[in-house]
C-alpha cells in the first residue's frame, strides 16, 4: 500500500558504517513498489547496500557500483550474512 507520506526511522551513523546511511525500510518499499520479482535493480552509489539487501529479500537480481573499497567490503559482508541467514530457513 503506497502512502502520500512514509513514516520511517532515520538511520543513525552508529547503525552503519556509511556515514550517510538511509533506512533500509525505504530501500525495501522503493524496490518493492517499483519492479517485480525477478526484475534486474542497479544502484550505483551503492553505500552499504541497502538497495542489494532489500533487492535479495525481495528476490530481484541486483548489481552495485561503489567506489570505496571500504564500503564494498561492508556491503558484501553484509549481503553474505543476509544470504547464508536465508539458507537457514
């Protein structure tokens, strides 16, 4: 259900290695409402890979471009952690 205003908590830096994180409630939603399951999703400017997150939950293909080598670690970290913890279930 799409809203004309989204209430959603701000991410704090202390959340998140990126110094300018967004929620990943807002990456989720924007996913969701704007492509279909197995659609193709690129963000490139990646951060922490919210957007990758949200896409692999949502079950879209995804592709990144970051160009801190810091970050990109972050992201993959993150996206390997999400991937094995789905594997669980």
């Amino acid at each position: 259900m799409s809203k004309n205003v989204w209430k959603i908590r701000p991410l704090s830096p202390q959340e998140n290695l990126h110094p300018a994180p967004f929620p990943f409630e807002l990456a989720e939603r924007i996913v969701s409402l704007y492509s279909y399951q197995g659609d193709a999703v690129i963000d490139i400017f990646a951060g922490s890979g919210q957007t990758a997150l949200a896409c692999e939950k949502l079950g879209r293909h995804h592709a990144s471009i970051e160009i801190l080598k810091e970050y990109v670690d972050y992201s993959v970290k993150r996206l390997k952690a999400q991937i094995a913890q789905s594997k669980m279930f």
